[in-house]
C-alpha cells in the first residue's frame, strides 16, 4: 500500500527550486545549467512561431467552404476563447513553477510521480509526432515554394518525397538541419525563430491589408449557412490551429525573468494570434462566396480568383514555408526538455539530463529525439502522423488546468507571481469551465484509431516507467542519490544521501 501510495505522491512545489538552483547527476557532479538568455520578446515569438503554420493559409478556407462558411470568424473566436482559458492556466503555473519541464512539472507538483511520468511520456510523443508532421508539410511547401519560384523548372521527383511511396529525403534533411541549429544553443535558435515569425507576420498582414482592396461585404451573406452546429464544428476543427503556445513554457529555466516573462510570452502570443486568425477569416470571407473559397492553398487562390496578383500564390507558399520552419523549431525546442526534465527527476537514465557547458542546451536529448523525428518525418505519411498530435496536446491542457485547482486548494496562500483573473472564484471557474471545453473536444475530434495508438504509446511508457524511474526515482528512493542530487527533497526528510561509488 505505501508503494502504491508513492507513485502518487507529488513533488511539494518549494523543492522545484532546487532544479533551478543546482544540477547534479548520481555522483553529486555538475551536469550544467541552462543558460539564462530569453526576453518576453523571443518568448512572444516563440509562441507565435508555435502556433501559426501552414494552418492560416489553408484551414481558414477549408472551414469557411465546407463546415462554417462566412461564420468561421466565430469558430475561430469560439476556439481562441477556449484556448485562451488554457493559456491562464499555463501562466498561473508557469510563474509559479519556473521549470522547463511544462504540463509534466505541474502535474508532478500536484497528482504525484505516477501521472507525471505518463503526461511526460505523453508529450514527447506529442512533440515528436508533431515536429515530424510538420516536417513532412515543410517538404511538400518547399517542392511548391521551388516550382513556383522556378516557374515549373524544379519539382521534387516522388521518388525523393512522399512517405509512404518512397523516403520523404526533404523532410528528413530539413530535421536534421533544425536539430544541429537547435543543439547549437536556444540564443541563436530564438534569433532565427524571431526572424521567421516576423517574415510570416509581414506576408500575413499583406494578404489582410492588401486583399481589403477585393473585398465584397455582399459575400458575408448567409452569414451562418450551415447554422449554429456548422460554427461549433467549425470551432472544434480550428481548435488545432493554436496548439503551440504551450511550448513556451518549457523554456522557463532560459528565460532571463521567468515569472514575469512567462505569462506575457503565453498570452501575448495566443492574444496576437487569435486577432490575426479572426482577421484573415473576415478578408477571405469577403474575397468570394463561401461556397466558392478553393479548398487547396485557399488564402492564395481566393485571392487571385477574386483579382489579386498572381505572384501572390508564391510569396504565400514562402510564408507557409516560413511559417511551418518555426512550428517545427518550437516544438524541437520543448521536446527536449520535457525528456530533459524527467531525466534530472531520476525517470530516465541521468545521461540524458546533461546539459552542454558550452552551449547550454540538453545536448544528448536534443540530438535524441531530433534523429527519431527525423526518422519518422522521412518514413510515415502524414495523416498518420497529424492525429496523434492533438490529443495529446489536450490531455497536457487539461491536466494543467486540474492543477491550478490542485493548488488553490491544497496552497492557497502561496504567492501567485500571476494568477487566473477572478479572485477565489475565477480561479476556480475559469479551469473547470477549460476541462469541460477541452472534454467536449476530445470527444468530437479524437477518432478510435488514434485513441488506440495513444493507448498503444501509453502502455509501453508504463513499462518504461517500471523498468527504470519506478527504481531510481529521485522523490522516490532519494537513498540512491546523494544530497546534491535531490535537494530538498531528502533535506526535508531528514535522509542521508550516499555516494553511490
């Protein structure tokens, strides 16, 4: 019974300090320390470089044609307000807990090591299925980008791409390209990231401003064709659409003024996001009749078919390129430092906690999972890739939001850097009202066949898990590690660490 009741016992919140103050392995030396470089801008950056893809060039159409027509405005608001109470969430914890370990930190923080390890385990598959998706887009946008550009003298032979008829060789090597950058250190991997998501703003807002001049307000009418349910299923659909702030918080320990910086990093992104989302639905609305909106490329093509140049087609496909880069360097960006943090938490093997004295990145984990992505983005199709993603970003939000409620019960009185908005009631109104929306979801987007795969997943991370963090977990069995290592954690206890060797 004690057993069972120390897989569920969780991490106090004062003993993350110790993450953040010293790194030790199981021999009591330095594994490094993350590098403090980050501001509120590269994290504003890196949360819109998360969010914003392909998905605005080509989802904003989709619905508008065939789920919501000119009403997508309100599916996407539907949705930002949804994602909105989430991102709260996140900055009420990420202040408080300045960890880079994000959904799998809070929940270790408040239902204990056994659900940690399995949102954990569950956001690495997460990240690495969604960073290999997006590379094999990135592949398909740079064949279009090149043939546009080249006016059809290059385009990519399927021999060379388009799992699963042959190795995606695009994908691949584009990976691999971003894990060597990202291994070089996150400073320089923010500059190039900030340089990205300012290139795909400029292109965003010259389809917004420059395709007002199209525009035909005798388009919006119906407004709401397919009703009210074609505008809540449209907000089901667009949900994915701003997954990605969440990344930001796995850069905590990089951030120059985490507790500051973190929640405007979050909800100034997702805020941005959300105007800009709303604001190209309203354009393209007005561009041709919903039913008339192409469902490929829609942003470009309804733009030409409504008058607008036709070298627009290419500087979207750049934007899309552009914009697909960053996502892919956002999500390799936490990745590994979920992987990271389970590792200084004695769940994984602690060679994988090393961080690099030089470039202050998790080296091994960094190079780990980007050679896997690679992997995966060259030989698995996309689709099978793409529905993976969202329901485990769902469970991580969920989970963040039950933590919140955790907390205000079981530490009410703990400082709250920021805090949901609302006082006592809001803060917990706004987190159930996010569980129940994040459940709707789940429930009217999760297919049975990627349940199963997650399912799949989760059940080797459960074997994982007793294979070796049940036995060298560090809140666990801190008798294995020696006082460096687990900090307050056998301080408070009263343990003598030893030396292993």
């Amino acid at each position: 019974m004690d057993t069972f009741k120390s897989l569920f016992r969780p991490k106090p919140v004062g003993d993350w300090s110790d993450d953040i103050d010293g790194e030790f392995d199981s021999h009591g030396r330095k594994t490094g320390q993350y590098s403090k470089t980050l501001t509120a801008f590269d994290l504003t950056a890196m949360g819109i470089g998360g969010i914003i893809g392909a998905g605005i060039f080509t989802l904003t159409g989709r619905v508008a044609q065939a789920v919501a027509g000119p009403a997508v405005v309100i599916s996407y608001l539907i949705a930002g307000v949804v994602c909105a109470l989430s991102a709260l969430c996140y900055a009420e914890l990420s202040a408080m807990i300045p960890v880079s370990g994000s959904a799998y930190s809070y929940t270790y923080a408040t239902l204990g090591e056994f659900v940690a390890w399995i949102i954990g385990w569950d956001l690495i598959l997460e990240y690495m299925v969604g960073s290999a998706s997006v590379a094999v887009g990135w592949g398909q946008y740079l064949g279009i980008f090149l043939n546009t550009a080249s006016e059809g003298k290059i385009t990519f032979d399927k021999k060379l791409s388009g799992a699963p008829i042959a190795f995606d060789i695009p994908a691949f090597v584009g990976t691999i390209l971003i894990t060597i950058l990202l291994a070089s250190g996150v400073k320089m991997s923010s500059v190039v990231v900030n340089v990205l998501v300012l290139t795909k703003l400029a292109i965003v807002l010259m389809f917004i401003f420059g395709g007002i001049k199209y525009t035909n307000s005798a388009n919006l009418t119906p407004f709401m064709p397919f009703g009210a349910d074609g505008v809540f299923r449209g907000s089901i659909t667009v949900f994915f659409a701003y997954i990605g702030f969440d990344a930001v918080s796995t850069t905590a320990q990089e951030a120059k003024n985490p507790q500051r910086d973190l929640p405007i990093g979050i909800l100034a992104s997702l805020a941005i996001c959300t105007v800009l989302y709303i604001a190209v639905c309203l354009v393209l609305s007005t561009l041709l009749p919903y039913y008339n909106i192409p469902e490929e490329a829609a942003v470009a093509n309804a733009l030409i078919d409504a008058g607008g140049p036709k070298a627009f087609g290419g500087i979207l496909a750049f934007g899309a390129l552009a914009g697909l880069t960053s996502v892919m360097m956002v999500m390799m960006i936490g990745q590994p430092r979920i992987f990271r943090a389970m590792a200084h938490d004695g769940l994984f093997p602690e060679s994988f906690a090393y961080i690099h004295p030089k470039t202050r990145t998790p080296i091994v984990t960094t190079l780990i999972t980007g050679s896997i992505t690679a992997v995966a983005a060259g030989m698995l199709p996309i689709d099978v890739l793409a529905n993976l993603t969202s329901v485990g970003t769902l469970v991580a939000f969920l989970l963040a939001a039950v933590a919140v409620i955790v907390l205000r019960i079981r530490e009410p009185e703990r400082e709250r850097p920021f805090a949901v908005p609302g006082g006592r009631i809001g803060g917990f109104a706004w987190p159930l009202i996010s569980i129940a929306a994040i459940i709707v979801v789940l429930i009217k987007g999760g297919t049975t066949q990627t349940l199963l795969r997650v399912a799949i997943w989760l059940a080797v991370g459960i074997v994982v898990y007793f294979s070796h963090g049940f036995w060298w977990s560090k809140l666990r069995h801190p008798e294995k590690w020696p006082a460096e290592a687990t900090g307050s954690v056998a301080r408070a206890e009263g343990i003598e660490a030893v030396e292993k060797k």
